[in-house]
C-alpha cells in the first residue's frame, strides 16, 4: 500500500521508492489531480511526496522571510531532490508558473513523467522541451496513470 506524505511532513525517501507530484495547484484552483494520482497507485509499495498542503493559507506572503512560505518551498525542493521520479502534471486551466520551473530545473536530472493537458496555455514549449530532453509526455492523466503503473510495477512490484 503506497504511503502519502504531504507538505511539510517528515518522511524516508531510503525506505522505498519516492514519487514527488509536481504540478498544477494554482492555489488551490487547479482541479485535485493529486487525488487521481494517489488513488491510482496506492496498491504499490511507494512514498508519494505530495507538495499540496492540507493547512494552506492564500493569504501568507509568498516571500522568503516569511517562515510558513520558506518551510512550504524548501519542503518541496528537498522532496523533489530525495525523489526517485517526479510527476509534473499541467492541467489545462491552471498557469503553474512555479512548476514550470521546477520541471526546468529537474526534469532532466530525474527519472520524469509529465502530462500537459491539451489547451495548457504552453503546451506547445512542454511539448518541445519534453523532446529535447527525452521525456515520456502525455496530453491525457489517465494514459499517464496507466504507463505509470506498469514501470512502478516493472521496478518494485506490488504489495
């Protein structure tokens, strides 16, 4: 049974595979991808590090001095570091401005998945990078869940 941890959690990324879900929240406007996600691969034995936090405030200054903001940002940049493989997920209505870096920054060092919802407003650079780098890109969650699933249960197996 795969075991959820949210932001900003302790967790052991040592203890079995590690998937961080990286992608559309737009404070908390995005539809709840992460749920599909959880639910699809919670017969396998993985951590799934999942950025979206239960007691989020829209109203915290997204600064660095404020002490809430940097637990949240250095949370994720460690959870994304001590990954196996991360999940970047855009759906078509969100904007995702930070995820679009984190897929910048790590997609490429990482064992990655991205899926870029068809009307994404960059899809068409998601798509390009995607390629450049090598990258499994899907326009669907769904097929991304599926093929997901067979390389978890390739590596790891399950329960």
């Amino acid at each position: 049974m795969a075991i959820e941890v949210k932001a900003p959690n302790e967790y052991n990324s040592l203890e079995r595979y590690t998937i961080f879900l990286a992608g559309s929240i737009d404070e908390g406007r995005a539809r709840p991808w992460h749920l599909e996600v959880v639910k699809a691969l919670d017969p396998f034995d993985i951590l799934i590090l999942n950025p979206k936090r239960e007691e989020w405030d829209a109203s915290w200054e997204q600064s660095a001095d404020n002490p809430q903001f940097r637990e949240q940002v250095t949370w994720e940049f460690k959870a994304m570091q001590n990954s196996d493989m991360i999940l970047f997920v855009f759906t078509e209505e969100s904007k995702a401005p930070v995820s679009m870096y984190e897929y910048g920054r790590f997609a490429h060092i990482k064992d990655s998945l991205i899926c870029v919802e068809e009307g994404f407003y960059r899809q068409g650079n998601l798509d390009l990078y995607s390629s450049f780098d090598e990258i499994p890109i899907y326009h669907n969650l769904d097929e991304m869940i599926m093929d997901l699933k067979t390389v978890i249960g390739k590596h790891i197996g399950k329960r």
